[in-house]
C-alpha cells in the first residue's frame, strides 16, 4: 500500500510503501506524524554522530578537571582537548549550515562554552542548531529536492 506524506523535518511530500499488515494499518497515522524525507534523515544522522565526538571529548575535559592533585599537564592535555573540540565544531557547524545552504556560521565562543561547561554539550549544540534553524526558518522549512 502507498501512502503520501510530509517530512517532519522541512515539510517536503514523499511517499512510502508498506505491507497493509492490521496491526501497522492502525499506526499510520502515528507513523506518518514522524518520518521524514531522505535528505533529512541523512543530516539528522550525520548530525548525532559528530555531536557524539564532540560529547565524547567533553567526558575526557570532565575526567581531565576532576583529575586530584591536579596533573603537571593538565593545560597542555586541555589545549588539546580544545583543539580537537574546536575542530568538531567547524565540522558540526559545516554540516549545519550546508543543510540549511547558508554559508558556515562558526563562532569560536562555541568551543569555549563546551570547555567551560563540557556537561552541557548537549544543550548547547542543540542551542547552537536551533539558533540557526531560528533564524534561517524559511531556508530550513522550505521543501528542497535534492
Ligand atoms: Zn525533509
């Protein structure tokens, strides 16, 4: 059976097949509310995997400041720690932005908060996302074809 929906994500129509099994008939609806188009999927995937690097280095600042008594090289271990973070950060935001076809916004301040605040990485690459999803809505919401 073929059933015609919209990508949660941007909007764009598609379409999908399925086996008209009575158990996923009744789900539909529910299905239909959250899939979306290829082009999106792929990006939200992308997405998770650099965030998981950048979570994984934040852990290591984590384990690096707790450190008791302090280690002679905690610094140079930190600026290392910065330089690789700081390198994720281009990545995350180059995949970002080429999603939302605006040219890459990479601000610095987004690796110093993930030093400052390793525990919020989450939430600030997801502020980082959504400030620019935000400000670039119609770019993002418009239904792209390829
Ligand atoms: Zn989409």
């Amino acid at each position: 059976m073929k059933h015609s929906y919209h990508c949660k994500f941007c909007g764009k129509p598609g379409e999908v097949e399925y086996e008209p099994v009575q158990e996923f008939k009744l789900q539909i609806k529910k299905w239909l509310e959250i899939i979306c188009c290829d082009r999106c999927g792929k990006f939200h995937e992308e997405k998770r995997l650099v965030q998981d690097r950048i979570f994984a280095n934040c852990m290591v600042v984590i384990q690096t400041k707790k450190v008791q008594p302090r280690p002679k090289n905690a610094d140079q271990i930190l600026a290392s720690l910065r330089t690789r973070i700081s390198n994720r950060c281009i990545e995350f935001a180059e995949l970002v932005c080429n999603h939302l076809k605006i040219q890459t916004v990479n601000d610095p301040a987004f690796a110093d908060m993930l030093m400052d605040r390793p525990d919020m990485v989450n939430i600030i690459c997801g502020k980082y996302f959504n400030g620019l999803r935000r400000q670039f809505r119609r770019e993002y919401q418009k239904p792209h074809n390829d």
